[in-house]
C-alpha cells in the first residue's frame, strides 16, 4: 500500500462519471468541501492484508496527531502505483480504515471509489504537510527481490515520454530533445541521468555560484553522503523527516543514514572553525547531495527527484547582524536571478501562528518574533515582492520562498531562505561574545538556486530550451556548404578554439544538404551557426545565423565574430 499524507486548509472534489463498472451509482454528485482535514491519498495493491491496513490506520492516527488533524479525508489515488488491488479488495479496505477510524473518534470523508472526480487541495506547507509512506508485508517484502515490477512503456531500460497532454515547453519534452537527461527504468523512478549537455549547464551553474558566492564572502566545503543516524535524532531532524528518509545503513552495529540535507553536516564544522563572535558571520556554502525517498508516483522529471543537488549554504550570525546579512542574501537573489533571466517571482514569508497551532513551534516565542519582525524589516528595505504567510514557518524558524510558475500555470517553490534558532541550541552551537560569555548562533540556510535539477527544469521551461549563450551546451556549430567547404570550415573552427580555447563548439560536416544540418542545429537551439560556402571561402567572411533571426548575416569578419561571442561569454549574456 501506497499513501501520501497531506495537511491542507482544505479540499474540494466533485465525482464526474464512473471509471470502473462494478461500481454503485452514487446518489449524490455534488461538490464536497473539507475544512483543515488531513488528506489520504491511497492505492490499495495486490498482496494488502489485515497487517497493511493495521499499519496504514497506525500511521494516520500518527500524522494526524502530530498536526493536530481531527477530519480525515480517504482518496482513493490509483495513480500511485501500477500494481493495484482488485476494486473489491480495495473498497472494502477503505470501508474497514473508515469505520476504525470513526471509532478512534475521528470525522471521516471517504471519497468515491471507482468514479472520475475533480478536487482542488490547498496543502499548509509546514514540515509535516507532505508525507510519502508505503507499507508492505512480509511476503511483498519478499517478493520485491524476486518478481519484476509491470511492464510499462520503455525501451532498453528507458521509460518512454507520453507527450500527449505535455505542452511543448514542459521540461521532460526539451530534456529529451535536447539531450539533457532521461530516466532509466534499469536506474529507478527520480534518479535522472544526466547526458553530456545537461551536465555541462550543470556544471556551468556550478561554476558561477562559486564565483558568486565566493566574492561575496562563503567558504567552500565539501560534507560526505552517509552519516551516524544520532546525529539527526539530536537536530529533531529525524522524527520529523524519517518518512522520507531511505532505511539506514548499518556499519559496525550503528545505523548511517543517506543524508536528506546538509545543514548538520555544516553545523559541525562550525563546532571546529569558530571560537567568537570576530569569527562572525560564517558564510559555509556546498553543492551538496541530499536523498529524498519520494513514492515513485510522485517523483517528476526534474522537479521531483530522490537524489537531489543542492546550492546549498549556511551563515552563521549574532542577532544583530540577522536584518543585514538577510537583506544581503535577497540582495544575491537578485544579482543571481538578473544573470539568469528569471522574471516574474515573488517572494512568500512564512511566519509562524502561536495563537492558533503553538505545538508546531520550537523554541522560545520572544526568539520567534525577534526573527520574525528582523526579516519582515529586511523584506522591506530590500523593497522586491512579497506576500506573507501566518502559519506556514519551519518548525525551527521563520522562512521565506521563492514562488514561480511552471509549464503547467502550477506555482513551485524554486528556493528557500530559512532562519533557525532552534538546532543551533540543540547541537549546543556556541560562540563567546565580546563580554565573554557564551551565546548561540542564528542560522540562515539559504539555496538561490535551490536545487539544480529543479532549477535547469524551471530554466527550461522558461526560456524554452533557448538558454542564454553562456549555459548553452553548444554554443556555436560550423557547418559547410558543400564538401569542397571542408578544409576551409576546418580552418575556422580550428582559429575559434585556438582564440576561445573553452569555447563550446562542434561541427557538421556530415554528407547531406545545407538545409538539413541548419534544421538539425536549430532543433538543438544552438545560439550561433556559422555556414562556410564558397563565398565565405574566397571573400575570408562568415555567414552567421544567430538564433531567432530569419535570414543569416553575411560578410562578417572572423574577429568580429569572436569579439561578440567573447563578449557575451564574459558578460554571461
């Protein structure tokens, strides 16, 4: 059984018309509205027994402590495995969680079984709003290792894209044509692999991350992927995140985690580096990798992913420095962003609500308004676009995100600013100040970039696939006329490269028309085509068709060729 718990604000669904047969023909059809309820999406699968549904009760009653959920709602979402249950089987499991669930003292909505149905969720956000879980008994825990999964749609390990209801611009359709990643079924749901030219915009945004944020001061650090699981338990991290951890490693008799994020990692280098305050701010940053064991039925494209890189940093602060260095963090947004051409995102402030939902905070409520009020003042002199949001902090501490768009109209989260005054005073973080004693340090974890497979998804989608000359994976191809064109065209690649030396540039010398290699190059949405014919032979000129334009420029010189893309390299345009 597969199940992903979210707490929302509310939800709305409405059944359409009936999907399976067998069904009962529902009395009532209209929309149905739930207020602050704790959503169960849920598929039932082959193999489900007394025990699963023992477990799948346990864990509800669980979660919806935790958030304080007194309505649960019962979906049935069958597009969480490909492995499902009989109908039967399945409705009367839901029946059976319904009526347990009642007696625990639960309000219970069980949505249709077996009908179409439209909903509209708005899921809270907090740490415990999205959970992933998936039970198994001992005889599916056995049969895992032993039978083969169903067939979907792939060919040699790789799972074929049904474009069908994608818009041209979704990333899974430019990832594919244009080579920057595929999903292998061999591989295994939200383990991308990235091909040769998405690993070059990979790496090309690593590198300018590093400039970036090494010129505005972050120290560059390298943490390993597994780690002792008390070391999470001590940061509250694990009974928070434990669902979407993967099950530990064990070495020696003790369990080692993948690690979900990195921020304790960095915090014991703290420990190391820093004795007092003229230490501070530490500005610790890492393209860290994370695991995330998200449900296959969740995972998408790049958006979605369970093995995740990102641009992560940690600056540690006194206090009085939080309203300062926070406006310098909005400040790199915006310096990061313009490079990028990101247009039309705004930022949302999480604040917490003590009033209504005072369990959900750590801490000490005087540190939680201090934070609170220190970035709301930051927001405002930085003067970008922001909304605020009651009820939706960290439990460590007030946040804020980065919300955009994606292909789909859907909004994302593409990063995070979070401040912490919690962990720190967990793990014992101290610094001496300048009286001498010893304080705890405020901590901002930030990621522009957020993730890289989530942000090259959202580049793509925005610009198209048309990234800007800088990130292209192929930055200018030569392509001759004819085959008498060959020597000369050789000659002026070779002259580019010699001049730009990291300059990404290929050829096309292959025996066919001019035309077919243009259309090819174009399809790849390659920034700049140089075509050599015999009057760029005899004349020494190029002819160059940038992209976008109709027609190509004739008569450009060489140098003034490489002058422009020189530029634009440099200028990251």
């Amino acid at each position: 059984m597969r199940i992903i718990t979210l707490h929302c604000d509310y939800i709305k669904f409405k059944p359409l018309k009936k999907a399976l047969k067998s069904v009962e023909d529902l009395k009532d059809m209209k929309e149905k509205v739930v207020k602050d309820p704790l959503v169960v999406l849920t598929a039932v699968e082959e193999g489900d027994n007394d025990q699963t549904i023992k477990h799948l009760i346990a864990s509800i009653k669980k979660t919806a402590g935790e958030v304080k959920a007194k309505h649960i709602v019962l979906y049935p979402y069958a597009h969480l495995s490909s492995n499902l249950a009989k109908p039967d089987t399945a409705l009367g499991y839901l029946v059976e969680a319904e009526a347990v669930l009642k007696k625990e003292g639960f309000e219970v909505t069980r949505a249709p079984f077996g009908y179409y149905k439209e909903f509209e969720l708005k899921c809270k956000g907090h740490p415990l709003s999205e959970l992933s879980r998936e039970f198994r008994t001992d005889e599916q825990k056995g049969k895992l290792s032993s039978t083969p999964p169903k067939k979907v749609a792939k060919e040699s390990g790789k799972i074929i894209l049904d474009r069908r209801n994608l818009k041209p611009n979704d990333h899974r359709i430019l990832g594919e044509d244009l080579g920057i990643f595929y999903l292998s079924d061999d591989i295994g749901p939200g383990l991308p692999l990235w091909l040769p030219n998405g690993e070059t915009i990979r790496n090309e945004l690593e590198q300018y991350m590093r400039q970036v944020e090494t010129r505005h001061g972050y120290k560059y650090v390298t943490t390993p992927h597994i780690t002792k699981g008390h070391l999470y338990e001590k940061t509250g991290h694990l009974p928070y995140y434990a669902d979407t951890m993967f099950s530990p490693i064990e070495i020696e008799g003790i369990n080692y985690y993948l690690k979900p994020m990195n921020c304790p990692h960095h915090h014991m280098i703290f420990n190391k580096l820093v004795k007092s305050y003229r230490d501070l701010p530490l500005r610790l940053a890492e393209p860290g990798v994370v695991y995330r064991n998200e449900l296959s039925g969740v995972t998408y494209g790049l958006m979605r992913v369970r093995h995740i890189m990102q641009n992560d940093a940690h600056i540690y602060i006194t206090p009085d420095q939080l309203k300062a260095e926070f406006v310098k963090v909005l400040e790199l947004f915006n310096e990061v962003y313009k490079v990028m051409g990101i247009k039309d995102y705004y930022f949302r402030l999480s604040l917490p609500d003590f009033k209504g939902n005072p369990e959900k905070y750590s801490g000490d409520p005087t540190e939680w308004e201090f934070a609170s009020e220190e970035i709301r003042k930051a927001m405002k002199q930085w003067g970008g676009k922001f909304t605020e949001e009651k009820g939706e902090a960290a439990f460590y501490g007030p946040k804020i995100d980065v919300q955009v768009k994606n292909a789909n109209g859907k909004e994302e989260t593409l990063a995070t600013v979070q401040v912490d005054i919690v962990v720190p005073k967990r793990l014992n973080l101290v610094y001496v100040d300048e009286k001498g004693e010893k304080k705890t340090p405020i901590v901002i974890h930030r990621a522009i970039l957020g993730s890289y497979e989530r942000f090259v998804a959202f580049l793509l989608e925005q610009t198209e696939g048309k990234l800007p000359f800088w990130l292209s994976p192929i930055q200018v191809r030569i392509v001759n006329f004819t085959d008498r064109n060959v020597k000369a065209a050789e000659k002026i690649l070779a002259q580019i490269r010699k001049e730009l030396p990291s300059l990404r540039i290929e050829s096309d010398f292959r025996n066919t028309t001019v035309n077919d290699k243009v259309r090819d190059s174009e399809l790849l949405k390659i920034p700049y085509i140089v075509v050599i014919g015999d009057k760029e032979e005899e004349k020494n000129t190029l002819a160059v068709r940038e992209r976008g334009s109709a027609k190509p420029k004739f008569g450009v010189s060489l140098n003034d060729f490489i002058k422009e893309i020189k530029h634009k390299t440099e200028q990251r345009e």
